[in-house]
C-alpha cells in the first residue's frame, strides 16, 4: 500500500476528530460543518466545533434554562432566542473560567477567534432563513492590543546556532543525547532559519522533497497547496551532512521510510518535539526571550526585509 504523506495522516486524524464531535454537537450542526468541507481543512474545522462545542457548554453551565440540557439538546429555535447581551456574556466568560476544578483563561486574540467562529455558525443559518435573528453582530469583536514581535537579533542566530553545533551550555544528560542528534537539530533549525517554514511544514517534510539540483524544497503549506521554497548554502550543507549521515544511517518504523526528520524513536518528529527542541536551546541564548519555533519564523521574515526592503515579498515567502 501507498505510504500516505504527513499532511495526508493529519487530515484523516483531524476527519476523525470531527466526526466524534459532530456525534456530541447538535443534529443540525452536520448540515454547517459539511459546508465547510471545501473551504476549510479538517483541523480548523475541528478548531471551530470545539469552540462551538464550548458554546453550548457556557449555556449549560451558566443559563438555569439549559441547566438540564445536553450539548445535543440544543435546537435552532435555542439559538435564535438569544440576544447579544448573552454573545457579551460568553466573552467575559471565555477570558476566565472555571474547567474541572481548573482556572482556564483566554487571551484577546483567543476570545476574538472563538468569535469569529460563532459569527461564521449564525451567519450560516441565518443566511439560509433557518433563524430571522443574528445576535453575533450585536457584539463588538475584541480589540487586540499588539505586543511587539519577538526575534533572534542576527548575534543570537549565530549565538543559538553555534550552540546546536558544539553543545555548549548544555547539561550532562544534555550533552549524551546532543551528540546522537546535532546533525539533525543543526539541519531542522537552520532550514527553518533559513527559509521561514512553519514548524508543522517542517516536520511534514519527505526526503524526496529535498532537491538540491535547484536548492529547494516543497512544501504543503496550511490550506493545503504545494509549493517550492529555495535555501541558501548554509541550509544545504547542514541538510546534506544530515542526510549524508545520521538520517542515512537510520532504519526507520514502518510507515515512517520517507521522513525527513526522525525522532529518536525512530518515527517522524512531531511539532511538539520540535518546539521542545526550539526551547532548550534558546534557552541558553536568552533568558529575556521566549522563543518558539514561530519566531524563527519571524527572525527570518525581519532578515529578509531588511535585506530586500521589499515587505511584499517578506509576506509572500
């Protein structure tokens, strides 16, 4: 059998997970989230049915009228007696809550995206006549107070990078492990500083996405098209000392052959990973910065413009 590509498993993991959500939301539910299929890949849909989900349990927990539902009780005539005091109510709610004994808060951004996904669930129905009322538009969408961007100044990229080659800094159950896996670390890292990939298209990599004949890469990128990102000579050499070496050497798991990045399992690295690895590093570089593979993301955005000027192409890459 064909051996199916990351962003292939993702979306039948994410399918899944939508598909047991869809079997605790409401019945008429199904109809919205099978309008999204072609717009919206499987993980964002499943974002938008746990905070639809999420919903219906704040007019469980706070509304004595719903006291006795469950989250499938809920009915179109349900959503259509609400009034846009109650969509205010869910945002104060959303920013701090109580979850099983445990406090979970929202950040601004967080309660603006929960939202936008309430805004797209009525604007559906209503747009079909299913509801005569729209009490999401009655509600101001949060104001996001920008902080600033958080990057690796050019000192620390090199800084950060020269720690990942000679491990210095690193403990001594550190240092055991570090030399197993530094042409790996040192690849993945400096192909993201390198070209700006996310770290979700990273790990998603194949060996047979590598072509050094053109110095490129393809990549799936979110939203689910192909396309082809080129490196500099830094990247290629760490990629082929990597591929050359330890990643040759590896026998990986079954259904694992064709990836890129193995984990010391022997199975293709996870984000997770990723950003622990990203972490612990960093660390060692900055204590005043908290570093995530996203902001190597943005280190390479900031070093791109101020090479080029060109912010178009900064947002285009």
């Amino acid at each position: 059998a064909e051996t199916k590509t990351y962003a292939q498993q993702q979306n039948i993991k994410y399918t899944k997970k939508l598909n047991e959500l869809l079997k605790i939301l409401p019945p008429f539910c199904t109809e919205y989230f099978n309008s999204l299929e072609y717009s919206k890949q499987p993980r964002t849909r499943v974002a938008y049915a746990m905070d639809i989900k999420g919903f219906f349990e704040f007019l469980i927990c706070e509304y004595p009228q719903y006291a006795n539902y469950t989250v499938k009780d809920f009915t179109l005539e349900d959503l259509e007696k609400l009034k846009g005091q109650d969509i205010s109510d869910y945002l104060r709610y959303v920013k701090l809550y109580d979850k099983e004994g445990k406090e979970v808060s929202n950040s601004e951004r967080a309660a603006k995206r929960k939202l936008c996904a309430l805004r797209r669930f009525y604007a559906y129905y209503y747009r079909y006549e299913m509801i005569e009322e729209n009490p999401t538009l009655k509600v101001d969408m949060p104001k996001i107070h920008d902080k600033a961007i958080t990057r690796l100044d050019v000192n620390e990229v090199a800084e950060f990078l020269d720690n990942v080659e000679s491990g210095n800094k690193l403990s001594k159950a550190q240092l055991k492990r570090h030399e197993k896996l530094k042409t790996r670390d040192l690849a993945l890292l400096t192909l993201m500083l390198g070209t700006g990939i996310r770290v979700s298209e990273c790990v998603g990599l194949d060996m047979k996405d590598v072509d050094f004949d053109n110095d490129r890469i393809k990549v799936i990128r979110k939203g689910g098209a192909e396309s082809f990102v080129y490196f500099g000579d830094e990247v290629a050499e760490a990629l082929k000392n990597y591929m050359a070496g330890d990643r040759e050497a590896a026998t990986p798991l079954p259904g694992h052959e064709q990836a890129l990045f193995l984990s010391t399992q022997r199975k293709r690295m996870g984000v997770q990973a990723v950003e622990n690895m990203v972490k612990k590093y960093a660390s060692q570089v900055t204590t005043n910065k908290k570093i995530t593979p996203h902001k190597l993301s943005s280190t390479y955005g900031t070093a791109l413009y101020k090479e080029t000027g060109d912010i178009y192409l900064v947002a285009d890459v």
